[in-house]
C-alpha cells in the first residue's frame, strides 16, 4: 500500500515539482506516496452535494440532476496533487480506497472504470470545484482546473467514517493525464461535517443602517451570503435584505450603488465579472421588494478595495462583502 501521511512523503520524487509553499496533507486521509501537492485551499464552512450514481442532464432545462447524492457542510480542504511517474489513476485510487478502509471509512460510492464513471458524468465533480476561484489558495486555476470533456475519464470514489467529533467525507477523483514523465493529477476533497455557526454574522437593522449612511455615506453587509462561485443570493441573506428594503422605502429619495467585493483568491476578471453579478443579483432581489430600480446602480469592483489582508482567512472573509453607497 502506497498511501502515506504528512510527514512521510516522498515528494521528491517527482522531478522538478515541489509541493506549493504552505501545504500538507490532511492529517487523516493523506496522499499517495511520492506524489506533489500542485494546489490546496480550505473554507471554514462549506456545503457540498457529492454524487453518489449518475448524473443525467435534464433536456429541457440542461441541469445535472443527482438521483442520489451525499449532502453536507463543514470545514471544507481541497487538494490537488500530481502522481509520480508511472503511476496509473488506477494505482492512486485502488490504494486510496484500500487505505480508506484501513482506516474505518465506509465506500459510499465507487466506480473504477473510466468509461463508464464518463459516460455517469461523474467528472462534474471534480470540475466544478476546481473551477471555482474560492477553492484554491490563490487561485491558479490553469494548473489546477479538471475540465469534464471527456479526453481524460477519471476514476471517482466517495467514503465516510464517524468520528466523535461528527462525520468526515472523503470524495476523489484520479485521471490519467500525465505528461513529460510526470503522473496523473487527482483531486482530493475531505469534509469535516460540522454545523454552520449561525452567530458569526450580525444583521444590520434599519436603524443601524441609516445611522452609517449619514455618518460615512456607505454601508458594508455581511450578512448577504451566495452559493460558492455563483451570484445566487442564499435564503438566509433575507433577514439583511429586508432591513435594506426598510431604510429605501423610508427614504425615497436616495439613489444608491450596490456594490460588490471579493478577496484576492482567483484571476482579477473572473472576480470582476462575479462581483458585478452579485451586485446585480442584490439590485435586483431590492427591487422585486418594490424600490425603482433607477435608484440602484449595480457595480462590480472585485478585489480593488480590501478592508483587510488577504492573507489570512479572516482577512478575506472581510473583504467578501456587498456595500450600498450612497449616490
């Protein structure tokens, strides 16, 4: 069995690869030995929809549909990592899954034929969340995206152990793209289920609202969340829109910028472009609740305006944030 733990890795085996600076890891699922961590990243609390069988597209709509899937959230890693040479996806995932076992973890899905885990549309996974400029510390995603068209079928397993501390969740994806030598990459993803705080976030009420504006002429919401890498507005961002809503109505006549930020993680345009659609996505849901949306003024500004370092997760979750300005 060639698994090993942090600590115990032969990385230099891979010529002219290194592990990227601050990596490691997970300290119980590991990495196959003599592989080389490309990227890595994790988020304090995440969800995830894994598929646990095929994944079918529906034809009116073009939606990937899951059957079954495994559904939960958590602190969320993410790790990619390329095999040392001769190294198949087969060997990565035959020892994975052997080791996983070893270990007290529960097979809940697996299909070890490439074709087939194709022709499943089991890809998907793996591509989405390696597309995602929050996934990766800084992004990178040229070296670190798997795309899903079919010129690399993969191999795709899901396990699960109890622990006392709640469940962990373990979904890889190995394919067979190598080159100049070097192994295939595979995508490591590793849960640890947890429930998300609900405290952490303090909803401006109208009051506090109104009050910010006329002292700085601009508010930051925290409270405004949306689905990873997309700009659709959670259900729980509600409770924060409407207090919004609140403070408009009460004062008609004020036009304001909606504006959204992003931390630094990712390529500027991709954050711009997501930036400005969150910041469409809040004008809008504001004037479904009946303010005229010639008041609203939609902007984008990415990562140009921090409120604190990037450098630490604390920092950027600061930085992710939707602001409305007064005009």
């Amino acid at each position: 069995m060639l698994l090993a733990l942090a600590g115990g890795v032969a990385a230099q085996q891979v010529k002219e690869l290194t592990d990227k600076p601050g990596g490691h890891a997970h300290e119980v699922v590991g990495r196959y030995a003599g592989s080389v961590l490309l990227n890595y990243g994790q988020q304090e609390y995440e969800e995830i929809e894994a598929p646990l069988g095929p994944v079918r597209m529906d034809a009116r709509t073009r939606q990937l549909l899951m059957d079954k899937s495994l559904k939960a959230g958590g602190k969320l890693f993410h790790y990619l990592y390329r095999a040392p040479g001769q190294h198949s996806s087969l060997q990565v995932y035959r020892n994975y899954e052997q080791a996983l076992k070893a270990k007290g973890f529960t097979i809940l899905y697996g299909c070890d034929q490439p074709q087939l885990c194709q022709q499943q549309r089991l890809p998907y996974y793996a591509s989405k969340w390696t597309d995602a400029s929050s996934t990766f510390a800084g992004g990178n995603r040229s070296t670190s995206y798997m795309d899903d068209n079919g010129n690399y079928p993969p191999r795709y397993l899901v396990a699960s152990r109890e622990t006392p501390q709640g469940s962990l969740y373990v979904t890889l994806t190995t394919r067979d793209d190598s080159y100049g030598g070097l192994g295939g990459r595979y995508y490591l993803q590793v849960l640890e289920a947890q429930k998300m705080r609900t405290d952490a976030v303090q909803i401006l009420d109208a009051k506090a609202i109104s009050s910010e504006l006329q002292q700085t002429g601009k508010v930051a919401f925290y409270g405004i969340e949306f689905d990873t890498d997309s700009a659709s507005i959670r259900t729980g961002s509600l409770p924060q829109l409407q207090q919004m809503v609140s403070v408009l109505k009460a004062q008609g006549q004020l036009k304001v910028f909606i504006v959204g930020h992003t931390d630094n993680t990712g390529a500027y345009e991709h954050n711009r472009a997501l930036s400005q659609r969150r910041a469409q996505s809040v004008a809008d849901a504001l004037g479904a609740q009946g303010i005229d949306k010639a008041r609203l003024q939609a902007v984008g500004v990415a990562n140009v305006a921090p409120v604190a370092s990037n450098d630490s997760d604390d920092g950027r979750a600061r930085n992710r944030r939707v602001e409305m300005v007064a005009q």
